[in-house]
C-alpha cells in the first residue's frame, strides 16, 4: 500500500504496426485476404496483390473504406520480372518494405501416374518459385535500408506429410519449409526474421468444394481433437504475432496452426 507502481517486466504484444508497409502476395482471397484486412486494422500499410487487377482493387478499396491504408498491385508472382516491379511500385508508393507475406498458391488434384510437366511447373512457380523471388527482392530492399524486416510464409502441414493426390502441392510446401530455415540462416546477421506457418484444415475457396462433401468432411473433422475447422482470421492472427517485435527470438520456423490434426 502506498509503494509506487512498477511495470510488467514483459510488454505484451499490442499489435500496432503503425508506419510499417506489408506486402502480401496472394492477397485477393482466403487466407491472404484476412491477413492483409488484419494488418490493415492494426494500422499498417497494405499492398495487396495477386494476379487480377480487379480483385486488387476490391481488396484495397474494402481496407480503404473501413479507415485503412491499402494499394492494390497486380502481379502475376510466377514471373520474376513482375516480383520485381510489385516490389519496386511498393517502395514507390510507401517509402520501403517492412513486412512481406508470401501467400500466392495453388494445387492441383491429381494421382501422381496422372499428372503432367504443365502440373508441376504451375504449382511449383507458384507455390515455390514465388516464394525464392520475392523473399529475394524483399530482402535486397531490407538489407539496404539497413533496420531488418520480416518475412512470414504461407506453407501447409501438407509440407510436413504425405497426401493422396496432392503429391507437388506437398512438395512444394515441404520446399518453402526448408527454404525457410535456409533465409533464416543466411539473412538473421541483417535483422530480417523469416518463419513460415503451416495452416492445417482451414476453409478457403481454395478447398471450399471438397468441404462441402459431407463424407470428407466428416472424415477431416475426425482428425482434429477439436473436432472443427481453422479460420482465416485465425492464421491471420498468427501472421501478425510473427510480425510483431515480441517474437524476435523465433527465427526459422515453421508454424504448426492446425488445432492439433498432426499431432498423432
């Protein structure tokens, strides 16, 4: 009674990324879509991109409308010259890159005796080639600045097993996992934090249709102990914890937000 108050000796995450600039590629859809809505609500800079010029826009004009800052960049992120101009236009526009999140994909469902080179080469440029450029050209511009950053992948547990019929949709994602830790390695000297998150069963329009079936949802539920579907705000929750300056000593990693489903 009477002592003067003391402060925490931790500061908890308030998530406020005021005068930060994140750029999310994949940005337009599912989970993409939350988490660009997500760092625009805790007042960063927003560039969304994606390969649709009108779903950019949508996008950024939903964020402006509800008070936050966003610039739609159409790019098509599995040719590099493209990565390269989105990632010049948003230093254009906002001054640098502070935040980059990797969450272009795609898959195609096929048997492994079924599936052709234009299969591979589309979810591989995707799903990985992406990734690797615009890691890339978003570290090039935070070395030079010179105050580090942070780059957050979107993988998949599908990158942590095997899947019936998703053969190079798993392969890639185990791809940027290790790829990841490869960043991590090589960038950490210049104070850029790179970790991946690994969605476990989340609706997107992605998969939307095959939740729709009954039987393989019922089947999927069974192996989640909480016996329910992830969300895209959930993911994107976690985005924001791996972009905040509390989770500097996570470095790395890939991110298991799947409620349990790889655990047994």
């Amino acid at each position: 009674m009477g002592e003067e108050r003391k402060e925490w000796p931790v500061k908890l995450p308030s998530f406020d990324f005021s005068g930060k600039t994140v750029v999310v590629t994949g940005g337009t859809k599912g989970i993409g879509r939350a988490i660009a809505m997500a760092f625009a609500r805790c007042r960063a800079n927003v560039v969304v991109s994606s390969r649709h010029q009108s779903d950019c826009m949508e996008t950024a004009q939903t964020i402006c409308s509800c008070g936050g800052c966003a610039e739609g960049i159409c790019a098509d992120v599995r040719q590099v010259s493209e990565i390269a101009r989105l990632m010049e236009k948003s230093v254009l526009r906002f001054g640098g890159i502070d935040i980059l999140v990797n969450c272009a994909g795609t898959a195609v469902t096929k048997r492994i005796v079924d599936l052709e080179e234009e299969d591979y080469n589309k979810v591989m440029d995707t799903n990985l080639k992406s990734v690797l450029f615009a890691s890339k050209e978003a570290a090039k511009i935070m070395i030079e600045k010179g105050t580090g950053g942070k780059i957050i992948q979107i993988a998949s547990i599908g990158g942590l097993k095997g899947s019936n019929c998703l053969s190079v949709y798993g392969a890639s994602k185990a791809a940027v996992l290790n790829l990841t830790k490869t960043m991590a390695l090589e960038w950490s000297r210049y104070g850029i934090q790179i970790n991946a998150i690994c969605p476990g069963y989340v609706v997107t329009e992605l998969n939307k249709a095959q939740f729709e079936n009954e039987k393989f949802l019922d089947k999927t539920l069974k192996q989640i102990p909480q016996r329910r579907l992830g969300t895209v705000d959930e993911i994107a929750a976690v985005a924001l914890f791996l972009a905040c300056d509390q989770s500097y000593m996570i470095q790395g990693e890939a991110i298991t937000a799947d409620m349990g489903s790889t655990c047994g």
